[in-house]
C-alpha cells in the first residue's frame, strides 16, 4: 500500500513538550453555573427566610428566656454552625460547578487525520426496498454512523445518479455534512442513471483541489448498489488511486433476487415499468469489488444487513497512514474545581458530625428519663 499523508485535524500530542507560564487571571469554563448559584442562593434565602419567620412567631408567644428553655435549638450556636456549614457547602458546589481555572501552560498540538469523501448514490434504483427501509435511507445511515466513528477527520459530500454534484466540500463542520446528508433523494438529482465513474472523477478531483488534501490524498468512500452506465468507474478508480487517494466501496442491495423499485404517484403506489415489464434492481458486487481493487482499497457487502460500519473504519484509518503536519501551541489552564469540591465534603462532614452529637446527647436525655420514670413506678 502507498504510504499517504492525510490533511489536518487536531490531535493532542501525548510527547510533545509542555512549558508552563506564570499564573494568570481566574477564567470560568462553563458560564451555565450561574444557574446553580441563583438556585443555591434562593435556596438560603428561604432557609433564612423560614428561620427569622420561626423566631418571630415564637416570640409572640413567650419572652426570650422562656423560649431559649422550651426551644433551645432554635437559639443555640450549634443550630446556628449547622446551618452555616450547610449554606457554605451548597455555595462551594454552587461555584464548582462554574468549573473554573487558573494557572495555564503551553503546549504542543500535533494537526494530523484523514480527508474522507462520502459519495452516495441516489438513483432511483436506491428507493428499492430489500434494505429496510430502503437502499437510500440505509445508506444514509451508514455515511452517519461513518463520519461519526471517525471524530475529527474532514469529510465531504458528493451524490451522482445521471450527473455528479458536490453536496458539501471537505470540513471539520460534521453538523453541516450530516445537514446536506440528510436531505440526499432521487427527486433532486438532475438527470437519471447511475455515472459512478464521473463521480470518482468529481470526488478525485476535490480532494486533489483542496490545498491540504493535494500532499496527502484522502479516500472515497462509496455508497452504492453498483449500477452503472458505462462511465468507466474502474479507469477513475484507478486514476484516483494514482493520486494517492483510496476508494472505498460499500454495496447495499441483494444480490441475488433484488428487489423491484417503488414509484409513488400521489396516493397510489406502484413499481417502476420498463417496456411493460416491472424493473428489477440487484446489487453489483462483481463491478465494485473491482473498482474498490483498482483504487487500492477494499470493498465491504453490506447487503441488506446492519454492515459494521465500526469496523469499516478502523479497517480505513489503517489503510490511510497518518502522520503530523503541522504543530501548534495552545494555551491551557488547570481546572480548580476539584478543590471547591473538596471544601463541600469537608463542611458536610462537619456538619454530619455535630448532627450525631445531637444525636447522642438526646439519646442520653432520654435514657435519663427512662431511668427516672421506672424508678418512680416502682416507689
């Protein structure tokens, strides 16, 4: 296999060195923790709210001596500790959870990854329905699960039938592919039939055009069942592979009985009619072996089943060697937020600890009383 370099994504290199700067302002990661601190002080004001209204109408009924006997833990320090231990935790959670960081360094990122170019068919023989739900929508589901399991590489879109057309350019902006996926139908082609060989041409020739992509090839990927109409895919592919770049295919459809293709006219739903004879589609995996063996890639039959479309990747990031292109430095910071944590634990285990102190001095007062009232039964 021909050693590629792909096009750029960052990575974090692990043995790139790293240079630590003096310490710089507080910075807060995750702004959405204000929320939790407008709670948390809502939540001690009514606490506090609740406390004071308590006092006060206890204080209508009796003086404060009276009271401070009839309901010492409302007026004693420990009640008063307690709850500050509480509001304290709930405030430092409160703050912890706005994640922030301080401190920094420098270090090295390594840009490295693969260029990948998504071609789907969408002629109408995709609408068929021996890959539930049909060839189109699993086909589509396969390009999600792809670019998915690949993470940061750049991918890009292209869909042929009769005419090959550019859906998205290579990007990092995976949203902005899936949002072009996700609208891929026979409808909006501009002319029927299947040009597999124009669109390896069209795909070769945008991972060729693209400044990063031109040094390190990149790979197409094909979704089809492998119709076509003489284009010469097996020049293109071959061509392709010439310039560095794999062809992947991947064949959706049965390839033994087929399946007929649907035709819907308003409400009524019928199958496609060639010279008075329904038209029966079947998936070609002889042409895209071949195509996959001539760009110097491999071909997967997925068929009518769930492919592993895991798998299918892994097996192309071996295929395409990465390398580093480019090195960067990036500042970043040390988060604190663990020790904001720390301080939440420290103040509920206090206040859990002077909770069973009170605990236990009012199990001792009842055991006093206990004692008490047998030893005055029994005078």
């Amino acid at each position: 296999m021909n050693d590629l370099t792909p096009a750029i994504a960052p990575v974090a290199s692990t043995d790139l060195p790293s240079t630590h700067l003096p310490s710089t302002h507080l910075e807060w990661a995750n702004a959405h923790g204000i929320w939790w601190s407008v709670l948390s002080l809502f939540v001690i004001a009514c606490f506090v709210r609740l406390y004071f209204w308590r006092r006060r109408a206890l204080l209508k009924l009796a003086d404060t001596n009276l009271l401070s006997r009839l309901a010492p833990k409302l007026f004693s320090a420990q009640h008063g500790l307690r709850t500050l231990l509480l509001a304290g935790a709930l405030m430092a959670i409160s703050i912890a959870l706005f994640d922030p960081r301080t401190g920094g360094r420098i270090e090295k990122v390594e840009q490295r990854g693969v260029d990948l170019m998504v071609v789907i068919d969408v002629s109408r023989s995709m609408l068929a329905e021996d890959a539930q739900p049909n060839r189109l929508a699993r086909a589509r589901q396969f390009a999600t699960d792809l670019v998915d399991t690949l993470g940061s590489d750049r991918v890009g879109l292209i869909e042929f039938a009769g005419v090959p057309a550019l859906r998205c350019p290579l990007t990092f902006n995976h949203r902005a592919f899936l949002t072009q996926l996700e609208t891929l139908s026979p409808q909006a082609t501009i002319r029927g039939g299947s040009l597999l060989g124009d669109a390896i041409r069209l795909a070769t020739a945008s991972l060729r055009g693209d400044g990063d992509s031109a040094s390190g090839g990149g790979a197409i990927v094909i979704l089809t069942d492998g119709e076509d109409m003489q284009s010469e895919p097996l020049e293109a592919a071959a061509q392709a592979k010439a310039d560095g770049i794999r062809v992947v295919t991947i064949g959706i459809g049965d390839p033994r009985e087929g399946a007929r293709i649907p035709v819907q006219s308003g409400a009524l739903r019928r199958y496609l009619v060639h010279d008075g004879q329904e038209v029966w589609t079947k998936m070609d995996p002889s042409l895209l072996k071949s195509v996959a063996e001539a760009g110097g890639g491999f071909f997967v039959e997925a068929g009518t089943t769930q492919a592993d479309i895991a798998a299918t990747a892994n097996l192309l990031r071996a295929d395409l060697a990465q390398r580093t292109t480019e090195a960067k430095d990036v500042a970043t910071k040390d988060p604190k937020f663990q020790w904001l944590a720390g301080v939440a634990l420290l103040l509920l285990l206090i206040e859990s600890l002077l909770g069973n102190q009170r605990r236990a001095h009012r199990g001792n007062a009842r055991t006093m009383i206990d004692r008490n009232t047998a030893v005055g039964e029994a005078t």
